[in-house]
C-alpha cells in the first residue's frame, strides 16, 4: 500500500505490480484485483492496510486461495496554512501581541483550535508595526488537531498607542516679595499616574507666579519637559499649576 498525506477518508491505494501468485500454474487464466482500507483515517506509521480481494478468469474454481490480508502504509499529517491578524493595543512596555489565525487546508468541514505566541518587532509605540506570529499549537475541533500539522512565522501589522500618564503632586514653596515672579517648585512629591514601572521617564518644572505681587493663594502656572528613552510612549497630561503666598 502506498503511504498518504491525511484526507480524510480511509482508503488505501494498493501497488500490485510486484504480486506473487505462489502455486498458479503456468499458462492458466487467473487474475485478481483488490482494495485497501486503512484501519482508521487518522495520522499514524505502519497502519493495518486491510486488502479485499476479488479473483476472475476461467481457472480461478480449479483454485483453492489463500488471500493475502493485509499490510501496513502510513498516514503523514495534512500541512496547513494560516493567516494572521494582530490587535492594536496600548503601549504596556512588552512586545506581546494579540493574533487571531484563519486556518486553510482543513479537509471538509473539520474545524480545529489554535493558539499562538506572537510579537511586535519592538515594544514601542508606532503605526503599522511588525507582528509576527512564533509558535502555533493546534487543538482539536471536529476535526484532530494531531491530523495536521503547521508551521509558524506569519506576519501582520498592528498599531501601539501611547498609554495615558498624568502628573500631579508638584507644590510651590512660599515666598518673600523680590519683585519678581519666579517660583520655587517642590516636585518630590510628584505622582506619575500611568508610568510602567522599570520605565525611562523623567521630568523637570519651572514654576511662575502670576504677578509679583504680595497675595495667598496665587496661582503658580508650571512649565514641564520630560527625558528619558520611554517618553514618546506615553501621552502626558501636565499638572498645570498649583498655589502658593507672596
């Protein structure tokens, strides 16, 4: 019997060019034909090939036949392909990526299960980025997952958008009047809301009061600048202003 790749059925195509009539004597009019049936449809190596077999000619009744019952082929799994679509997501700081994969080449109407490990080419925020998709396991549907096989390495593109970060916790210290507006600003306190920990995110504030004036509770309007490698992946909300006397 010759081997096949999965598809689904149970039948076997059987070779005859080699077969021995053992006991047929020379010259009579004997011949058969047979079909093979494998024990199941599924993937496996050496599988029981069941042969059925028919005889015809004008000496076949002068013919006590012992058949030959079976043999043995494999079944190779059904190689499939698949097509990748990747998830737009907020920057977290990892590569990871969301896919979902259309499978083809499933025979019929199998269905089957997947999972994949999938990334980005960097972690950072940008419009169609690279996604490629690294392992693929297969799990069963209708059909059997171990019944095909699938290689990985497709590749997609999705978007990284920035991640929210909101800064606030900056004071003012008091001050005497000096004829100008220029205000002292305590950022020890200041709270990054939204920040990856592990992240280069830095910033720095200036602060001016409103006029020169003497006053309580003027308002100190802050100027912010940020540093650090991770800060186009993020969409910064200042804190704009606090309080302080003159």
């Amino acid at each position: 019997a010759s081997s096949k790749t999965y598809n689904g059925s149970t039948s076997a195509t059987l070779d005859t060019s080699a077969i021995l009539y053992s006991g047929l004597i020379p010259g009579d009019t004997f011949d058969g034909s047979y079909t093979g049936v494998f024990s199941n449809a599924n993937v496996g190596t050496a599988k029981t090939v069941t042969i059925t077999s028919s005889y015809t000619g004008a000496d076949v009744s002068n013919y006590s036949i012992t058949n030959q019952t079976s043999t043995n082929a494999d079944i190779s799994a059904k190689s499939l392909t698949a097509t990748a679509t990747a998830s737009n997501k907020t920057y977290n700081a990892t590569n990871s990526a969301s896919v979902t994969l259309t499978l083809s080449g499933l025979v019929g109407s199998e269905t089957l299960g997947s999972t994949n490990t999938s990334t980005f080419n960097n972690k950072n925020v940008g419009t169609g980025k690279t996604v490629t998709v690294n392992s693929i396991t297969l799990s069963d549907g209708s059909g059997l997952a171990s019944n095909y096989s699938i290689s990985a390495g497709q590749t997609t593109t999705a978007n990284i958008t920035a991640k929210s970060l909101t800064v606030s916790g900056i004071t003012a210290s008091n001050k005497i009047y000096d004829g100008n507006t220029v205000a002292t600003l305590d950022p020890i306190g200041v709270t990054y809301s939204g920040l990856v920990p592990g992240d280069s995110f830095a910033g720095s504030y200036s602060g001016s009061f409103s006029d020169k004036n003497i006053g309580t509770g003027k308002t100190v309007t802050i100027t912010s600048s940020y540093s650090g490698s991770d800060v186009s992946n993020y969409s910064v909300t200042d804190q704009s202003s606090t309080t302080a006397n003159i």
